[in-house]
C-alpha cells in the first residue's frame, strides 16, 4: 500500500499536461459533456486518466478516463490526498473534503450519468476499486482495475 501511495504521490505532482496530440485522443474518444467533465480533473488526474484508458482496449476507455472525476470535486492536491488515504486506512473518523475524496466514487458516477457517460463508466466509477459488480463483464472490469492499479 505504501509504496503505492508513494509512487501515485509523486505521479500525480511531477504529471505533464497532455499534449495536443493526447487531447485530440480525448476529443475522439468522449463527447462534448464527459470531455468537460475529465478536463475539470487537475493535470495529475487526467495525466493518471490517460495512462489507464491508453492500457485498456478502446470500448473501455470511456470508463478509463472518468473513472476519478470525482476527485476534483474535493478541492485537495496530493499532500492530502495521501494523508487522508492513511488516516482512513488507521480506521480514523473523516469528514469534509477528505470525506469527500475518500468518497469520490459515488460523486463521479452522479457526475458522469448526468453527462451520458455509459453504464459501464459509472459503475466503475462509483465501485472502484473493488469487485465486479452483478451484470457487468468480469474480463472488462479486470482490465480496467489492471490498468488503474499498475
Ligand atoms: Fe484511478
């Protein structure tokens, strides 16, 4: 877990924008609505978004790309970010913004069933990480979870 968080940490402070090649990628693979949606995340987040759907076959990336919107909401850089994943992995009480980071699932997936994202982009939003939920397909779940976790 750790190391995990270490490597994430300074992923997401040391993340480049993406380039206009990258954001060409974006305006292919999501429409109007959820593009506004990705590009609201901070730069680490849609640098993190980009490297998970560039490792999952294209009818997953739309899921890939949205699956942390959720986290912009939250208003918190990386410094938090961490220090609220160990508080809530010491089992302590949370609230405010580390509440709403650590619960950035269930927001995201609101966010991205208004936009028209598909029922798979919200389901991976809202349950990531965490098992395949009842009806969606196990391999796709596997590869995005895969992708989000390497
Ligand atoms: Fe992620």
């Amino acid at each position: 877990m750790l190391s995990h968080l270490i490597r994430r940490f300074f992923g997401h402070i040391t993340a480049r924008a993406l380039s206009p090649s990258e954001q060409h990628d974006i305006s292919e693979w999501l429409t109007a609505p959820l593009r506004e949606l990705f590009y609201a995340q901070p730069v680490g987040d849609q640098r993190h978004a980009y490297s998970v759907a560039a490792r999952v076959p294209p009818h997953l990336r739309e899921a890939a790309l949205l699956h942390d919107v959720g986290k912009s909401m939250c208003g918190i850089g990386a410094v938090q970010r961490s220090l609220a994943t160990v508080w809530a992995w010491l089992g302590l009480p949370v609230w405010g913004a580390w509440e709403c980071y650590l619960t950035h699932g269930h927001r995201g997936a609101a966010l991205i069933e208004i936009a028209g994202g598909s029922e798979l982009s919200v389901a991976f939003a809202r349950h990531h990480p965490g098992p395949t939920p009842e009806g969606f397909d196990g391999e796709a779940w596997f590869a995005l979870s895969t992708a989000d976790d390497a």
